[in-house]
C-alpha cells in the first residue's frame, strides 16, 4: 500500500488516499477515483494539463522511473526538468521534481502531490486529440469568423435542448424534459453574452456551413442516445456533459490552430467557459449520483 497525500490552492485540505502499488495506477487515475481535482485533458501525456509536483517522503527508496520520451519532452517544454535530472532518473533510478500526473505510476512508496489548479496550464496550448477532430476545416482566421463559429455552436444547442425537451414531454418524461429545457435555456444565455461580445460584427456574414463541422454536427449538440425517451435525469446530465466537453475540445482547437493573436485570446476566454461548464454538469451529476444512492440505501433500509 501506498499513501498518496495530495496539496492544492484549489482544496480547502490537505488529502491522503491509499492506492495499492503494482496495479499501474496512475496518480491521475488515483485522483479520479478520490475526486481530487487535478487539471486534466487529453490523459495521454502530451497536453502538460496534469502538471504535478512529487515530493517522496523517503528520496532514498530507489524504485525505477519511467519517463516515457512524450513526457520528457512536454516537462522540456513546460521548463520543469533539466538534462541531469532526465539522466538521472534513466541512470539513478532518482526521480525529477515535476511529473504528468497521466504518466506518473504509484509506487510503494509514500508521496507528496502538489498541484496549482489551472496555473499549471502551458503557455501555448498542444492539441489534443480529441481537439484534433476540430482541426479540419476549422482554422479561424477573424473574430467575425470566430464569433460566428461560437454563436452557432449556442443556438444550435438551444435548438436541440428544445426539440429533446419536447420529445421528452410528449414521452410523460417530465423530469428529463425540465432538465432540457433548463440547459436550452442556458445555451440561449451563452449565445446573448456571445452576440454582446461580438458587438456590432454582423454574425450572419461568416455563417458556417454544416459541412465544415466533424459530423455535421456543431459539436455541443448532445449525443444521439440523448434522444431516448425512457432516460432518466442522471442520463441527460451524462449525455449533456458530452456536449459540453466537446464544445471545450473546439475552443482549445481554435486556440491552438489559429494564426490570428486576437482569435486565441477570445477563444481563450470561451475554454475557460466551457471548463466551468464542465465543472458544473460534472457536479450536477456527483448530486444526482448521490441521491440516487442514498435514496437507494433509504429504501433497503
């Protein structure tokens, strides 16, 4: 066993966890399971999202390091480890300060985790690849263009929430029906603050084609399993969540393609939107969990 203390800005406490060593585990899996809220995105060692700090209670306990070449090289980029400490982590068995929390393994060993929330954020930020099905087609050069791009992706959403709510209704589903009103409602919400940015741009010039969307589908639109009129609440959040996580995936894509400085800084602003949208639907959806357990339990009692 092993005890993994984590320490943030962004949690009110320091938190220990147990992980058990030798199952691969990485500590951005063990901090999954614990709900500890490291930054994360594309998991795959290449976006420098899950940025830690590891501190070993006993640097003398020797355990091998594997640095894979994908890690070494955004740690490079990021400036968080020099030539002797990649020598000495391939050498000495002597582990550098700073990991990817998504490549880091647990050991049998006790640690210390710090993390500094969306600080650890790189400078310039990598397409993942989930932001990479984006790509094609979708290298904005304007801020007409990208307003127009933001504002269909919101009024495409409210649409579809409302033609979901609708279906739900019909179906005598009112408590997925409210839930899809709710996030059109929100959606509308997003596209007035969209079109008050935008200001006197005339969004109807810079229109985008469906076919320039992956699917021809603006990315927030929910899943297509969302159409099920038998879907409980907890459903709609998870498939709502997908949208949202694939709108947050576009203006990352956005961010890092375009050649355009006044482009990367608005759809800079829109990433951090949508990872707080995120944020919210990924709590709506731990409540849901956890009154549907507690009401489980409640019943079985």
């Amino acid at each position: 066993m092993a005890n993994i203390t984590f320490s943030s800005p962004v949690m009110a406490k320091d938190v220990t966890v147990y992980a058990v060593a030798g199952d691969r585990g990485t500590i951005l899996a063990v901090a999954k399971a614990h709900k500890i809220p490291i930054p994360f995105d594309c998991q795959d060692g290449e976006c420098g999202s899950c940025l830690v700090q590891v501190e070993h209670f006993n640097p003398k306990a020797k355990s091998a390091v594997a640095l894979t070449e994908k890690e070494k090289e955004v740690l490079r980029q990021l400036g968080k480890i020099t030539k002797d400490e990649v020598v000495n982590a391939e050498v000495n068995d002597i582990p550098p300060r700073y990991r990817l929390a998504c490549q880091c393994f647990v050991r049998n060993e006790d640690i210390m985790v710090r993390f500094e929330g969306d600080k650890t954020q790189p400078q310039k930020l990598a397409v993942t690849h989930a932001a990479a099905r984006f790509k094609g087609g979708l290298e904005i050069a304007t801020l007409p263009e990208f307003f127009s791009y933001a504002a269909k992706v919101e009024e495409d959403a409210a649409l579809h929430y409302d033609q979901l709510a609708k279906a739900m209704a019909e179906a005598g589903n009112d408590a997925v029906a409210k839930l899809f009103a709710q996030l059109a409602d929100f959606s509308r919400m997003h596209l007035a603050e969209v079109k008050a940015r935008a200001g006197n741009i005339d969004l109807s010039k810079s229109v985008p084609p469906d076919y320039a969307w992956p699917d021809h589908a603006t990315p927030e639109r929910a899943a297509v399993w969302a159409s099920d009129t038998s879907m409980t609440r907890l459903g709609g959040l998870k498939a709502a969540l997908q949208g949202e996580r694939r709108g947050y995936e576009f203006y990352r894509a956005v961010e890092a393609t375009t050649k355009s400085p006044e482009v990367a800084a608005a759809a800079k602003e829109f990433v951090g939107e949508e990872a707080e949208h995120v944020r919210i639907l990924e709590a709506w959806i731990t409540q849901e969990e956890w009154a549907l357990k507690h009401a489980k339990t409640a019943e079985n009692a």
